[in-house]
C-alpha cells in the first residue's frame, strides 16, 4: 500500500522540482551547521574536561621533608574527596621531565642537576571550583614549600580564571552554537510548512476526490508526509556529508596543532561512533521537523477547505 | 436498504430539500429526476454524508447516516461507489492508476489489483485504454474510468449524479446500458438525471423532485424483479480477471525464457 503512497511522492517532487531542490538546500545548511557545531561544542567539552582533569595543583615540596611525612600528605589528599589523581614526582622524575620537554636543546638540561628541582606531589581536582580552598590549605603544610598549577591560558594569573575562561568559552559556544542551530530549524521548519501548503493547495482537488472516494485522512496525508520525510532525510544526509568530509580532512591537522589535548578522537571507529551518533539525533530531529511541519500544514489546509 | 425520512436542508435562505421520504430497497434502479437546482445532488451528497440534514435522518443498512461518527465516514463511503457528472478523474493518473487508488482507499491487498482492475476495465470497455491519461480519452471514456473506479470496489450501491450530463446520447446511452447491465447483477443504483429520454427509454422507478420537495414517485416497472444478497457476477468476474492476470504473467515469463535461450 505505502508504494503508492510513496509514487504519488515521488511524482509531487518531479512535478514542482525547484520547490522540492530549495527545501532541501535549506534542511541541508541546516544540518550542515548542526553537525559543525555539534562537533565545535563536543571538542570544546573535551577540552575543558582535559584541563578539568590533568594534574593541575603541584605541591613542590621542601629539601628537608622525609619520606614518611610526604607519605602521609600523600594520603591525606587521596583520602580528601576534592582531589584525585595524587602522584608524588621525585626530584629525579622532575629532572627526566624537564630533559624530556627541553630535548631539542640540550644545553640546557645539561646546566642542570637534580638538587635544582624540588619533589612535588601533583594532583587534579573533581571539581574545579575547589580549586583555591585545596591551594590555600595546602600552602598551610609545614612541608610544602610552594603551590602552583600547571593549567595556563592567555596568561591569567590564578586557576579560577583560567577556568572561568575556558567554561566562558564553552558556554558562547553551546549558547551561540545553539541560537544559530535554532534560527536555522525555524527557518527549515517554516520552508517545510510553506512548500508542504503548497502542495496541498496543488492536490486541493485530488484531495476532494480521495475524500469522496472513502479515503481516509491518514491515506490522504501519507504522501505528504512521505513527500516531506524524502526532503528531511535527504538534507539531513547531505549536510552530515558534508560536515563529516570537512571533519574527516581537518582532524589529522587538528590533532597534531592540540597536542595530547583529546580535541578529536584519537582513533578512527571513535571518530565513526562520534559522526553516526549525530547522524542518529539529527535524523530523529529531522523526523520531528517534517512531522510537525506537515501535521500544521495539513490541519491548515483543513481548516481553509 | 436506503430510506430517507423527512428530511429538510437548507442553505442559508434556500430551502433545497423540504420533507422528503423515499425508500430504495436492494438490487433497485431508481431515478432521481427534476430540473437543475430540485435539489437532486444535494439528494446524492447527504447520501454521500458529505453534509447532514438540518432535519429528519437518513439510513442505510439500518444505521442513521446522520448520526455517523466523522471517522466512520471514509468507511462508509467504500460501501458506496459515486459517478459524478463531472467525472471528478485524477487527471495526473492513467486509466489504471485512477482504478487503482479506489482499491489502495479500500486497503484491498495490492497482489489482487492487477486482476480487479484488469476485469472492471473489460466491463466497461476499457482494457485497451489503461495506459492513457484522462487527457487522451473521450469524455464517455472518462465516465466509463469513473465507473470503472467506482465498481472496482464492489461496491453495495452506486450512486450517479448525472453521469451523463456531459454526454451525446450515444454515449450516454452505452453508459445507460453499462448501468443497466450492472443493475442487473444485483446493484443498487440511485441516478440523478433530468435527461427525459434516458427516463423514458429505461423505465426505471422515478423520484421527481421539484424545488426541493417530491412531487412524485413512480414505479414504471415491476422493479426489482430480483434481490440477489450479493453481486455475484461483478465479483466472480473480477476474481476471473485475477487468474486471467496470473496466467498472462506465466505466459509472459515462459516468452522471456524462450527468448533468452535463443540469445
């Protein structure tokens, strides 16, 4: 039964070919931006995760302190619900650190020795916004000799603005991203609404016929509603298209700019998972478009006959 | 079957049906008959429970039409077959394809429309026009689709708002003959017509309808001569028309062969 249904589709579009092309184009800009920006907001969560996570605190320890008393702040902190990761670096570990990220000059690590680098013990926070209270007791321990963190961006002077900064960012993104995402779906919305009245007004007497004839409303709307599904799901498919190739290209570039910072996925069947998650949102928001775009437009029809 | 029982409808002032009752029983032909504006479409279209009287009630198969919930009205009128005066063809469709939607409405399964259609197009003339657009055809043609659409379905009772009004007499008298042949196998048919020949020539039971309101209702023949519980031949024919399909295909199938085995 749906063949016929999805004939009389397919005729429609053939009929009217430059109204069936702009709401195509139009679902896909729509979905095009939706995938970039929903790749933009997931990096971007990445990258505040990542500097939400690595060892941000270090506690540089004084030259006098014993092994037992690092030992037991060691523990201190692991026990402290507010921290975790805790490591201790000794000063042989701090000295193979610096060789390993002064490698391409070695005349530098060769100015050095040992005694110059203090231990440490190093350790992220659950919750960033503990950040000043953990620092400020742990610069109160008779064997911390200094606090400071590693996590620096534009130059802020404490790590709550280095935060505040990256979830300001975060945020513009989510918010803007979304605005635009938004204005972009009313506005595919409205061109589906617009093309599918049209076409009612097209079918006005093929409608009467079918009325008459004992059809009912859900076989009257079933062509309709399929002529509108082709246009959605072919949008959505072309603009993910799209937005995948664009990303497929840049990662590599992407990847190594940020570093170890897991902007992008690592591997490429994360990077599949990652791109066919959003194509299943995006053809289940597509879905949502076309059905309510078509149900207001057909009760508006109704409501003209 | 069919039983109208004082029924009113107006339109705003106008008055286009006033007291009317009439029965039309099983397997009957009956006329509706009256000048342009009597009030015999608006007849057909309560029938058709396009709109409800403002009085009276209206049964078919012992259920008051008028009291029909609007989501059983799609199933109620696939029990009915209509042939309208302007044919009301999907003129975007072929011959076929105009056939097929009645069947697709009806929700008959799509294996058995190749046989349904093919055997209610030999009815009326039509096999070797299935391809065409309603734009190619006669406008006896057209009616003849219009008809084919309407039997497809098997419908218990047709209903003709003058079918042919838009037709020469030879056309419409071949039309009349179909109608006839149709009656004959155990269809209801109420026709609206004001063409006095066809009246004449048919001698069918007469509704006159005059400014809304029956002025008379005569019984011409000894109608219904009979009151089959069934259409049997329309619907063997069909099935007919079904296996004739099936074999064509067979036969189809068993040239490809022969033909690919001679490349």
């Amino acid at each position: 039964m749906s063949s016929i249904h999805t004939k009389t589709a397919f005729e429609s579009i053939k009929r009217s070919p430059f109204q069936a092309l702009s709401a195509i184009l139009v679902l896909t800009l729509t979905f095009f931006v939706s995938t970039m920006m929903a790749v933009i907001v997931y990096s971007s969560n990445n990258l505040l995760k990542y500097f939400e996570t690595r060892p941000q605190v270090i506690a540089f320890l004084k030259d006098e302190a014993k092994p037992e008393e690092v030992s037991a702040l060691q523990n201190k902190l692991i026990a402290d619900t507010r921290v975790k990761d805790v490591k201790y670096v000794s000063k042989e570990e701090a000295l193979s650190i610096y060789k390993t990220a002064t490698s391409d000059n070695p005349l530098l690590s060769e100015l050095v020795s040992p005694t110059i680098f203090p231990a440490s013990l190093e350790f992220s926070l659950s919750n960033l916004s503990f950040a000043q209270e953990i620092i400020d007791q742990v610069k109160k321990e008779p064997l911390v000799d200094q606090v400071g963190f590693t996590a620096s961006l534009g130059g802020e002077s404490t790590l709550n603005d280095v935060v505040s900064r990256l979830r300001t960012i975060t945020m513009y993104l989510r918010v803007g991203g979304g605005v635009f995402v938004g204005l972009l779906a009313g506005t595919s919305f409205l061109v589906l609404v617009v093309i599918i009245s049209m076409r009612m007004a097209t079918r006005k007497g093929e409608i009467e016929i079918l009325d008459l004839i004992g059809a009912t409303p859900k076989f009257i709307r079933s062509p309709i509603l399929i002529e509108a599904l082709i246009y959605a799901f072919t949008g959505v498919f072309t603009g993910w298209v799209l937005a995948f190739l664009f990303w497929l290209y840049a990662t590599p570039n992407l990847i190594k700019y940020f570093g170890e910072i897991p902007v992008m996925p690592q591997g490429m069947l994360d990077f599949f998972l990652l791109f066919l998650a959003i194509l299943g949102g995006e053809i289940f928001i597509g879905s949502l478009l076309t059905f309510l775009g078509s149900m207001l437009a057909i009760s508006r029809a109704r409501k003209t006959r | 079957m069919i039983k109208f029982n004082n029924v009113s409808k107006s339109f705003g002032s106008i008055k286009a049906l006033e007291d009317i009752s009439f029965e039309v029983n099983k397997g009957e032909f009956v006329f509706i008959t009256g000048p342009s504006g009597a009030g015999k479409t608006t007849l057909l279209r309560l029938l058709l429970r396009e709109f409800t009287p403002d009085k009276g009630t209206i049964t078919f198969e012992s259920v008051d039409i008028t009291k029909l919930d609007k989501n059983y009205i799609p199933t109620y009128r696939q029990k009915i077959g209509v042939v309208f005066q302007d044919y009301k063809i999907l003129n975007e469709r072929t011959v076929r394809e105009n056939v097929e939607v009645a069947l697709a409405v009806a929700g008959v399964p799509e294996a058995s429309w190749p046989g349904r259609v093919a055997q209610v197009l030999k009815l009326v003339g039509l096999l070797n026009r299935a391809e065409l657009f309603p734009n190619q055809l006669s406008g006896g043609e057209i009616q003849r689709t219009s008809l084919a659409r309407a039997l497809v379905i098997n419908p218990k009772v047709i209903l003709a708002d003058e079918p042919t009004g838009n037709l020469d007499w030879e056309t419409a008298d071949a039309i009349m003959d179909l109608l006839e042949k149709i009656n004959k196998e155990g269809k209801t048919i109420i026709m609206a017509t004001h063409n006095e020949m066809i009246i004449d020539k048919y001698k069918k039971r007469s509704i006159k309808i005059k400014a809304g309101r029956i002025v008379s209702k005569e019984k011409l023949t000894d109608e219904p001569k009979t009151q089959p519980t069934e259409a049997p031949k329309v619907a063997e024919e069909v099935n007919e028309g079904k296996q004739e399909a099936k074999e064509s295909k067979i036969e189809e199938k068993k040239k490809i062969k022969v033909k690919v085995e001679e490349v």
